[in-house]
C-alpha cells in the first residue's frame, strides 16, 4: 500500500470522445499545467454560484469587447453570474458602440499601419475598427452628458442612466445575429450589450478610471461646451466599499488585472480602516498573462493579496495564466452547462437619496 502522501492522486490522461465542454473541463481536472487551473476555476466559480448568500464582483481589462467577448460577459450578467462589474471605461465604450449598430473587423497584426491610417482605420493587434464611428460615440456621450444634471455622479451612477440611454438608442439596431435563448435573456437584439443588461438586471458597473478611455474623451468634449456634471471616482470608492461592507460573503473574478482588479481588492482595506473588519474576499479566480516577479499587480498572485488583507487566507483561489480570449468562452459554456435550469439567489442592491446602500436577496 501506498503511505507516500505525496502520490495519492494519480493524473488521469484525456481521451478523445463524444462529450459536453462541461464534461471536458471537469475531465481536465487530473491533469496538469494551465489545463488543471482552468478546470479548477470552473469548479471554484461553480462552488461560488451554489453558495447562498455570496456577492460576486468581477474586474474586466484588457480589449475584450473588440476581441469578441462581449456576449459572454452580457450572458454573464443576465443569468447573474456576476453581481457587480469593474471595468475599464475602454471596454464599456467599444459595448456601446457595437450597441448602437457599428462593428469591429477581423484585421491582422500584419497590416500596414500608415496604410490603415490613410484609410482611417484603427488597428487593435488583429482587430479593425473605424476612427469615424468612434467619433461619431465620443460625440454621442458628449451630448448625452450635457442633459446630466449639475452635481457629482458615481460612475456607477453615470453608467447606469448611460445603460438606459443606449438601451434607448438601440431599439431596433439588429446585432448581426440571434440573442441566446439562456434563461434570464432578453428578446431584444440589445441583450447582447453588457452596459444595456447591466441597467436592465440592477447590475452595478464601476469604471474607476473612466477618465483614460473614449467616454472620459466625450465627457472632456461636453466640459468644453459648458457641461457641469462631474464623475467623483471617490464617490465609487465608498459605494463599493458599502457593496463589500454589507454582503455576508464576496467572491472575485479578474479578468487581466490592473485598475479594476485592486479597486476590487482594495475594498478590503478600506472597510477594514472603517471600521469592518471582513478578513478578505471567500473565493477569487483570476486570468492574465502577466506574471508576478516582475511586481506588477497583474501578475500579483492571490497569496500576496492575502499579505494585505485583501484575500481571506482560507479563500477558495486560483488563478490561471492564459489569454482570456481563450478562457472566457470555454468556462462560460462549462458554466452554463452546469448551472442550465437551475436559480441561484442573487443580491438585490437599493442606493438611497444619502448614497447609503441596501441589499436584500432575490428569491431563488
């Protein structure tokens, strides 16, 4: 008999056959490498989904949406995958776009860029969009943001009355293809929209850096035409502190890293300095391509977070070194495969006059 507790659990090779994408991950999980994390972070963000009373909040960089990821984040989002979204104000800009009928192009990383400039052409590694379109949205949110009343908004805010506004506009602009028939979708061609879905089913989204992208560029347009509003990004950081502050349990899912990934990980610091002293966040999976001893916070690995207090010691983590491009559609479809007919109790979030947040749960 085998005493060495070292060798308990034998790796199991994958056979090729007729199988669900669920089946296949599950299978991957007595292999090795990158395939077993990407199994493994399936089944932590499964064991998430089970949970009853848990908030999962989600950091999305990176071009995801011009990379085609866009549906599956929206899918996300209408079957309550995702409680919360932190997202780079880039990505929520190209969702607006593709809302409102325009496209990106399969291109190459080969292309003449002076040739694609004389063209008018932007080129994202091997992805075409076009410089016009763009502009025509930068002065859309521009004139948007003259019609927003003179005070501070959270961006959450900004981008839930923006979700409406483009819910709005994109009445009868056909998406190219048919919505998916998962429970919780929408008829209209806009489900596939990520800011449309998200206003749609009281998904919150936070752009803590939404200066650096399209939209800061049309608010910057709308300030030079006498627009008043504000984006208080402080502002965020209190209302997604109180998101942290009064779930019973939260779990994180990172996309890439940087700005969205530590202003998640932050709101465990500043509860704490708060006076809520929660221990970290229950589970936490991240995809990236960084790596950590460069000492970036990408590639910052969940045990370092567990140094500041960000990610609870006895967490339930993984993170997974791949292109998310390759990531995404494999654990989404394993994550509809598992959780197809099934109800998940959800937080309902209620902001008051004073800014103070409620949460009460859905019924499953």
């Amino acid at each position: 008999m085998n005493q060495n507790p070292f060798t308990k659990n034998q790796t199991n090779p994958v056979d090729v056959r007729d199988r669900s994408i669920s089946e296949l991950t599950d299978a991957m999980l007595t292999t090795g490498f990158q395939g077993r994390k990407l199994a493994e972070s399936v089944q932590v963000w499964h064991n998430m989904l089970k949970e009853d009373n848990i908030t999962i909040l989600m950091g999305l960089t990176g071009a995801m949406v011009p990379a085609g990821m866009r549906k599956i984040i929206s899918h996300m989002i209408r079957n309550r995958m995702i409680d919360c979204l932190v997202s780079t104000g880039a990505n929520i800009f190209h969702d607006c776009h593709e809302a409102l009928g325009m496209k990106h192009y399969v291109g190459s990383h080969l292309a003449d860029d002076e040739k694609l400039y004389e063209h008018g052409v932007d080129r994202i590694y091997d992805v075409f969009a076009v410089e016009d379109e763009f502009r025509s949205v930068d002065h859309l949110i521009a004139d948007f943001a003259k019609t927003l009343e003179d005070r501070p908004y959270s961006s959450r805010e900004f981008m839930h009355i923006l979700g409406k506004e483009i819910a709005r506009l994109s009445k009868g602009v056909d998406s190219g293809s048919d919505s998916d028939s998962g429970s919780g979708s929408d008829s209209d061609s806009d489900s596939d929209s990520i800011i449309v879905s998200a206003y749609k089913h009281g998904v919150p989204i936070f752009t803590p850096a939404l200066c650096d992208s399209s939209i800061g560029i049309g608010l910057a347009i709308a300030r030079r035409n006498g627009c008043t509003a504000n984006i208080d990004q402080i502002k965020d950081v209190d209302e997604i502190t109180q998101i942290v502050e009064r779930s019973q349990k939260t779990g994180v899912v990172y996309v890439g890293g940087g700005v969205p990934k530590n202003f998640i990980q932050q709101t465990e610091v500043v509860a704490s300095i708060m006076g809520t002293d929660i221990g970290g966040h229950d589970y936490a999976i991240q995809y990236t391509t960084d790596v950590p001893h460069w000492g970036g916070l990408s590639g910052c690995t969940f045990d370092e977070g567990v140094s500041w207090g960000k990610i609870a010691p006895q967490a339930k983590k993984v993170q997974v070194f791949v292109d998310a491009t390759i990531a995404l559609p494999i654990v989404s479809h394993a994550l509809y495969e598992k959780t197809r007919g099934s109800d998940r109790s959800y937080p309902v979030f209620d902001w008051n006059r004073n800014d103070a947040l409620e949460i009460v749960r859905s019924d499953a």
